[in-house]
C-alpha cells in the first residue's frame, strides 16, 4: 500500500510539474505577441484591423483542423447544443471579436509593454462585475484590490509620454482599448459563467472563434484590402504566422492541458508573465518606453490583482 501510495504521489507531483511548464510556456507565448504583433504593425505591412481579422480567422482555421487529430481528452466532442448557438454568438462578440480585436488595435496605438500590463486587469474586472451581477461578496481586501488595480490602469492609461515616438502613436487612446477588451472578456465571464461551465475549454475556443470570424472580419474589409504585400519580408511573415500559431492556438492548448492538472488560482498567476515577456521581448527589439509613472501604475496594478487573487473566499479566477 506505501509503495502504491509513492507511485501515486509520484504521479501527481509529475503531472502538475508538467501542467506549469504547460502554463508557463502559454504565458511566455501571449506575452511575446504584443511586441511581435507591434512589429508587424510598424512595418506598414498589415494594418492592426487586417492583423486581428487574420489572428481571428487564423485561429478559427486551426482550430477546426487541430480538432480533427487531437484526442478527445484534449479537444472535447466538439459538439454544442443547438439552442446555445445564439449564446455563442454573443459570447463571441465579447471574448473574439471585442475582447481579441480591441486589443489588437490598441497594441498599435500603444507600447506592447503597457498593452501586456491591461491584461491583467481581467480578474479584477471580473470580481467587480460579479459583485454587481451576482451578488459576490466584497470584501475589504477584494475592494481595496479593485480600487488600487483599476487605479494603476487608469494612471497607465492617461499618463502622458512624450519620449514615446513612433512606438506609441497615441498611448492613452491604445491603452484605453486594451482595457476595454479586458472589461468584455470579463462581462463574458461574468454573464456567461454557466454556459461557459458546460462546454470543454477546446470545444468553447473552436466554436467561438468560428463565430468570430462572422461577427467580426466582415467590418474589416478596408483594412484587409489596405494589406501591402510589397512590404513583406521574412520578419513580418514569420510574425504574422507566430501571432497564428503561438499566441493564438497553442498557447490556449497548453493552457487547457494546465487547466486539467493545476488549481485554477496556479493558472492564473501565470499573468504575471506576460509583462516581463513583452517588456524583456520589447526592449530586445527596440519597442520598449518605460518612465517612472507608467512604472508606479504596473506595480500598483500587480498589488490590485494580488490582493482579488489572495482574499479570503476567492472563487476561479478566468484570464482573457
């Protein structure tokens, strides 16, 4: 019986060590986006609308095809119930379309560094909404969290750099995007909690990314057509193929192989990666603008979310 019992231990510490890797991989991968997408953008080569219709549309088309060769462990059935196919359309309205296109849009209006920070405003606007929806119980901890993370984002959203150049056409209006994409992916998992409760997280990510593509490529039409394929090079291909497969598809694989193996509170502590990525990633390639007040509001943000993810009576805490 011991020696079973070690086995099982074993078994378990192996299988969560792999479910970190898997998280930590994700996390690494969505930070590197923003600094790449960026990139693309700046090339003039792919317009941000054009490149978030093609992340959406890309996404869609890998999925789907992912799901054919995937063990069902992994990708789910892959079939949804015929009445919930108007919820998936509004949730994905919310989570693909306004949440993925907003931020895509804002990257290319703001630093892929402070981009990245927005993302992480997600658990605390989800706490807020539930509050107001559900009725979730606010603590001290958790209201002194909302108001010190929504502080930073504000301060980091409207603060004013004027060494930022060409990286950050207009700061204050991208950051505000990227934050209003983190407000719909947490009204989506706020308002869709039970729907989202019943379906396999591939079999969600298929479907709402079809839905995607419907609701919200036909509005990019002028930007697809404004492409310049003249101004493609190896850089720009390369990156628009990773924004495709890496932060888009597998990233969101490994994060269901890690969300079968960890709490979900380990999983969404990986957020904290994204930042460092982007600002490491950011830097290297030349894109990083930091100051001391947009360093004040990134650590003011942290704490905030800190505090929401470690307040007694925390429920799941959901990533965009």
């Amino acid at each position: 019986m011991g020696v079973e019992s070690e086995k099982i231990s074993s078994a378990d510490t192996s299988s969560r060590l792999r479910g970190h890797l898997a998280m930590l991989v994700a996390a690494v991968l969505w930070g590197a986006m923003s600094p790449i997408a960026k990139h693309v953008m700046l090339s003039g080569a792919v317009p941000p609308l054009a490149l978030s219709a093609i992340r959406i549309v890309g996404g869609a088309a890998v999925f789907w095809i992912a799901g054919l060769f995937l063990p069902e462990r992994i990708s789910g059935n892959g079939r949804i119930a015929v009445r919930d196919i108007p919820v998936f359309i509004l949730m994905s309205v919310l989570i693909v379309s306004a949440n993925q296109g907003l931020y895509i849009v804002g990257i290319g209006y703001t630093t892929p560094f402070e981009a990245t920070v927005m993302t992480t405003m997600t658990p605390v606007f989800t706490m807020l909404l539930a509050a107001v929806f559900i009725s979730m119980p606010m603590t001290f901890m958790k209201v002194s969290g909302v108001a010190l993370g929504l502080g930073g984002a504000l301060l980091l959203a409207f603060s004013s750099r004027g060494n930022a150049g060409e990286v950050a056409r207009n700061p204050m209006l991208g950051n505000l995007m990227c934050l209003g994409a983190q407000l719909c992916a947490a009204l989506y998992f706020t308002m869709f909690r039970r729907v989202i409760a019943r379906y396999h997280p591939f079999v969600l990510l298929k479907w709402l990314f079809l839905a995607g593509s419907v609701t919200w490529v036909p509005f990019t039409w002028r930007s697809l057509a404004a492409i310049r394929p003249e101004l493609f090079d190896t850089t720009v291909t390369l990156g628009v193929v990773f924004i495709v497969l890496f932060p888009t598809f597998l990233s969101y694989l490994f994060m269901v192989y890690a969300q079968q193996r960890l709490k979900p509170t380990s999983v969404a502590m990986y957020n904290y990666v994204q930042p460092l990525t982007a600002a490491v990633l950011a830097a290297i390639m030349g894109l990083a603008v930091f100051g001391w007040t947009n360093i004040f509001a990134t650590v003011m943000i942290f704490a905030g979310v800190a505090l929401v993810a470690f307040s007694p009576g925390q429920t799941k805490k959901l990533r965009s």
